[in-house]
C-alpha cells in the first residue's frame, strides 16, 4: 500500500535557487528507482521560503530501501548542502485550519 508522505525543505542560507533546481528532478530519481507511485508529487513554498513537498512512496519497504539506494544516497547528500528537513508542524500555515502556500513549478515547466 501507498504511503503519502509531506516533506520539508528549509533553504539554507542563499541556496533557495539551488535547492529548487533539486526539486526539478527528485519524484523523478524516486521514480526512476521504482521507490514512488505514478502520482505526481505537489510541491509548494511557505511564507519563509521552506519548500513542501507532497508524493507518494510506493511502501514502507520502499521507504526503507531508499535508505540504502546509492543514487537516491547521492541525492540526499546535495540536499543536505543547500537545505534542512524540518517538520511541517513548524511552518507557521501548518497552524490555520486551512493551510495555504503557494504553488511551486520546477524549473522548466
């Protein structure tokens, strides 16, 4: 069964640009490693810049072999150099009944 997962990604320091260009490519690297549904992931910015991230995982076992995939590892690797994972709970939007960001498209599209 699916997992649906919110995921999100606190630009470090200048590295907004860089960190959305990531963004471009990252369902596609999970999709291309057989890890997530054919569903398309949602992405979209808080008001301090944080980038949320809405996909679906194909399991819990494809959660956990994520952790030991070598191209999904390279990947996490450049996200840590330009973000934070934080939990969606400290996005001030998290806080409204109705959470509202705006809309986030990868470079190109």
């Amino acid at each position: 069964m699916g997992r649906i997962v919110i995921a999100c990604y606190r630009p470090k320091p200048d590295c907004e640009d860089k960190l959305h260009a990531l963004m471009a490519d990252h369902w596609l690297v999970l999709r291309d490693q057989d890890l997530v549904t054919d569903r398309a992931s949602i992405m979209m910015t808080a008001s301090d810049g944080t980038v949320v991230e809405v996909f679906e995982w194909k399991s819990l076992a494809a959660i956990e072999a994520a952790h030991g995939n070598p191209v999904v590892g390279a990947m996490w690797e450049n996200y840590a150099q330009v973000c934070d994972y934080v939990p969606v709970s400290v996005l001030p939007e998290a806080q409204q009944l109705f959470s509202s960001f705006s809309p986030l498209d990868p470079p190109g599209h």
